[in-house]
C-alpha cells in the first residue's frame, strides 16, 4: 500500500489539469467594490518554522473587476492550489492514505462534472440550467429548485456545483470546547449569522434525521474541519469594556488552534488550509491574527470582508450581515408589495437611516441629510413624539424604490440584507468590501454600486435608471432572495447552505497532494 499510494497521486496530479486549468471559468472572482486587488501578506506565503513546510502554491491573484462591468470575463475561482503533502503520521499507516486518497479522487470528480456543466451551458453568463433531479437527497420543499437567469454567473455550473456539494462534502466539528464560548452563539440582533450557522451544525451533529449528512465523525473523511467558537461570544465573555484590548479573544482562538493540532493531526497535515472559522463580529479578522496559519492559509468566513484589511477572496468567504431583532425575518419584510403598486407605495427614490461613524457615512449625511423630496436621508428617524421603531424604519425601506447601504465602522451593513427582504435595490457605497457569494452570484443584477466620490451625484444616477430597468433589478431581488434567509430549520439554497457552498468552493480549490 505504501508504494503504491505517492505514485497513485503523483499520476492523478497529471492526469487532472484538464479538470483544474479550466478554459472558461466556471465562477466568478468575489466582486470586490472599488478598491485594488489584494495584496498577499508576508504570512500568507510563509509557514511558521515550527512545522513542516508543506508544498505551498497558490493560484495568481485574481483580478478583480466593477461590478457594473458584466462584460469582462473574471477569471475563474476554480484553480489548483496544492497545499501540502501527508504528515509523518499519515504516511505510516497505510488507512489514514488510502482515505484521503479517496477524498481527492471524490474532488476530482466532482471538478469534472462541474466543468461539464460549465461547458454545456455554452457561456459563462447563460440563463439555462440542467433540470433537477428525481428523487434522492433534498426532495421535498425546495427540493426542485434550479437555479437559472442572469442573476447567477453560471446557473448551470452553479447547480452542478451545489448537487456535487450535496453528494459528497463532508465538515467535521471538533468537539474540543465548551459553551457558551464554543459550540454556541448569538441568534439574534446584529451577530444572527454567526450564531445561527453554529446552531445549524451542532443540530446536524446531533443526527438531525432526513437531511443531506455533511457532517462526519470520521475526521479522515472530512473535505473541512470546523473550529465551533465563537468570537461574539469571546467579546461578550472575555474582552474588558472599554479598553479596545484583542488580547484575550487572541489568546483563547490561538489556545484553541493548539489544543487541536495537538490532540488531531489534520491541522498539521495542511498547516491549518483545509480548515475554517467563522465570524460576523467587527473583530473577527483580529482574532484570525492569533495564529500565523489561521489567518494567511485558513477559510476564515467572515461578515467584515475587507480586502484592505488582509481579507483574500481566493480562500476567505464573505459572510452576509443579517440583523434579526428576534431571531425572525420582521414580518412586514415577508410580502412586500407588488410591482404594480410601486408608483403609489413607493414614493421615495432613495433612503437612508443610520449613524454618522466610519469614513464614508459622514459624507452622505453631510450632502442628503435632512433634505425634503425623494432622497430620505437621516441619521435618526423622525420619531413624532413617540419615538422610532423597528417597524418605522421597515415602513421606509418598503416605501423606497433603492435603498442606501454605506459602510459604517466596518465595510458590511445589515442594510443590505434588509434592502433584499424589502425588495429595495440595494446601493452599495462600499471600499474594498467583498460581497457575499458573489462567486456565484452577479450583483449588478440586483444592486446598484455608487463610488464614494459620486455620492454628491446620487440622485441623478438613481434617477437615470429606466422603468423597465428598475423592474427587473427588482425581479432579481425576488430571484435572490431565498439565498439570504435564515430558515430554522434551514432549507436548500439559503444562507445556511450558500455558506456551506462558499467553503465546498475554496475547498475544491485546494489540493492535498
């Protein structure tokens, strides 16, 4: 067996190119909103000395390209980028070989079926996707949905992709850890995300029965390795009000990382790339810097995805931003109204409420704020006496045809998840933000991107959108929809699984040869 298992790789490493190197791309470089491509850090090509160095090549830098620009071809997310060779402890069994063998041939496979949907589909931006499937898993509510139209990059590779992810991706959850800072996390109110996609693995891991099993208890099976904590509940628990001191959420995520990599070799085998993290707190990518690995050659799944601030779309995931107040979609969000009714319940061209902190909301505050007409925009809401509610602010983003979400303190705003519930055209007034699954999916179709130095030109630029165009931003709204919400229990295609999917992606990106 161990004679023959370096030269099995070595010859599917040869054999496969055509399944990596791919002609045409089969999804689209993560949308990056006005900034310059990412440069790689030092950590990112270096492997501390205390380990073994693995066999590190990671696929050029991506270019990144407007989201209003759907005429360039972005290159593709699908590139080989061998990551390491087996451990020590690997290599003398022969099993533990032979497993992750198999986990490789079963990527391979899943490449080339993914690169022949791609190819049928017959260019990049079709509308056509393969008919679903009968029977087998994920049948039943939502079971026949198939993604297609122009909201998606490729609806054919995409669909072809998710069935693949369906068939065969397999996550371990290590159990190391204790609540409420591991295995848990805040299910309402800004951080909803983070604890709800913690909540939704542990329920899998309990056996949750009728439902696709991503979830392993072999390790050696595992195409990802989950590290359950949870860095909202690190700073609620941890950190010191009022000092602004990392130091003790750093100390404990770097704590964490050595207690796996000393109990598991799975950590050590590929320096930490075939594992993920995830966090929708500011401090997240903070917290990443606690270990070397962990933060240049993990999948760190993050709500604060800032290519200024070291976030690399080519392995790190942006996670959306879903305040839920209650732990449920707002109910006034559920049914907007028609398209037929816009000219009469949608009256204002543009809205905004939110506070004046970061370095582009003062900006639009200091141009639009308090500005009578079609452009509302206020740092607070008008109360009438009473007082603002979460139910005024709904009122307002369903009354508005594009709705306006600026950065704050960090690029990502929950504005833009409320503007897709309400179908409001979301307004991206961003720097450097990567947009959530925009592997997959075409922003331009349902948003609308606005450079900062444009903000003076707002209304003009709304205003010159056409009818027809409007209506059909608005229909893609519809169309994505499904993919930002949080269901309890969760169900195919929404943000549970698109997450999932954004880590099946970087995942088939790498190889452990």
């Amino acid at each position: 067996m161990d004679k023959w298992v370096p030269a099995v790789l070595l010859l599917l490493f040869f054999l496969s190119p055509s399944l990596l190197f791919l002609r045409g791309p089969l999804f689209s470089s993560p949308v990056v909103n006005h900034a310059p491509p990412p440069t790689p850090s030092p950590a990112s090509t270096v492997v501390p000395s205390s380990f073994p160095p693995p066999v590190a090549t990671r696929a050029p830098p991506s270019s990144t390209f407007s989201s209003l620009d759907s005429t360039r071809a972005p290159p593709s997310l699908l590139r080989l980028r061998p990551v390491a060779t087996l451990g020590e402890g690997d290599k003398g069994g022969g099993d533990d070989a032979g497993v992750l063998l198999e986990v490789e041939e079963g990527l391979a496979r899943a490449r080339a079926a993914i690169h022949s949907a791609a190819a049928a589909s017959g260019r990049i931006n079709s509308s056509t996707s393969p008919p679903p499937p009968s029977g087998g898993r994920g049948e039943g509510k939502d079971g026949n949905f198939v993604p297609a139209g122009e909201v998606y990059h490729n609806p054919a590779a995409f669909y072809r992709s998710y069935l693949e992810m369906e068939r065969r991706f397999k996550v371990y959850v290590y159990e190391e850890g204790e609540p409420p800072l591991v295995h848990d996390g805040p299910c309402k109110n800004i951080y909803t995300t983070e604890g709800r996609f913690i909540h939704e693995l542990e329920m899998l891991r309990g056996g949750r029965k009728g439902w696709p099993e991503f979830l392993t208890r072999d390790p050696r099976k595992a195409h990802a390795f989950f590290m359950p904590f949870s860095v909202a509940m690190m700073v609620s628990f941890l950190y010191k009000e009022g000092t602004y001191d990392h130091t003790p959420l750093r100390r404990f995520a770097a704590d964490y990382v050595r207690v796996i990599s000393s109990r598991h070799p799975f950590w050590n085998r590929t320096a930490g790339a075939d594992h993920f993290m995830l966090s929708c707190h500011d401090w997240g990518p903070h917290v990443s810097r606690a270990n070397p690995q962990l933060y240049a050659n993990s999948i760190r799944v993050l709500c604060n995805a800032n290519t200024s601030e070291g976030f690399d779309p080519r392995k790190d995931v942006s996670l959306p931003e879903i305040n839920l107040y209650t732990g449920e979609m707002p109910a006034r969000l559920r049914h907007p109204p028609p398209d037929d009714a816009d000219a009469a319940s949608r009256p204002f061209l543009a809205f905004f409420a939110g506070g004046d902190h970061g370095p582009i909301r003062p900006l639009l505050l200091r141009h639009w704020k308090g500005q009578e007409g079609d452009v509302r925009v206020y740092e607070y809401l008008p109360t009438g006496g009473g007082g603002a509610t979460h139910d005024d602010y709904y009122g307002f983003l369903l009354k508005s045809r594009f709705c306006l979400c600026p950065s704050g303190y960090e690029v990502a705003s929950p504005r833009v998840v409320e503007a897709i519930y309400a179908e409001c055209v979301p307004v991206i007034i961003s720097e450097g933000y990567v947009l959530p699954f925009s592997d997959v999916l075409r922003w331009e179709a349902f948003s609308v991107t606005v450079a900062v130095a444009d903000i003076p030109q707002l209304r003009s630029i709304l205003a010159a959108v056409t009818p027809d165009e409007y209506r059909r931003l608005r229909a893609n709204l519809r169309t994505v929809k499904r993919h930002f919400v949080l269901n309890r229990p969760s169900r195919r295609f929404d943000t549970f699984y698109m997450i999932l999917h954004s880590v099946w992606l970087r995942r088939l990106n790498t190889r452990l040869s």
